[in-house]
C-alpha cells in the first residue's frame, strides 16, 4: 500500500526537541482525525450468517458429532 501521507518535520532554529515533537504530533492527529472516511461502506451480512458466525455455527460440521 502506498503512503500518500505527507512526512512533516520542523525547521525552527528556536524550538527544542520536545517542542518540536509535540507541533508534530499535534499535526499528525489533526490529519488523523480530519482524513476523509472509506469512501465504500462495508457489505451488510445476512443476520443468518452474522447470527451462526457468532454461535461458531458451519454448513457442514467438520468432524462428526461425539454423541453420533
């Protein structure tokens, strides 16, 4: 995947590294929390399916019952 984000640095003689850091970090959220969404919602399951994907429920079982 390619890394279309912009690397940032900052160029002022004054400022010290924790200063520097901390403009940097600011920056990163900003571009974090201002990004725009997936452009395609993800595809809406069948409940049949969501409700046996969480009882761990298959088609066909893998290995014959034990009381079989």
């Amino acid at each position: 995947m390619v890394n279309r984000r912009p690397k940032l640095t900052i160029v002022a003689p004054n400022a010290s590294p924790e200063e520097a850091a901390a403009v940097v970090a600011a920056l990163e959220r900003f571009m974090r929390e201002t990004a725009p969404r997936a452009a395609t919602p993800p595809l809406a399951m069948n409940p049949w399916q969501r409700a046996a994907l969480h009882e761990a429920v298959a088609r066909t079982p893998e290995l014959p019952a034990p009381w079989t």
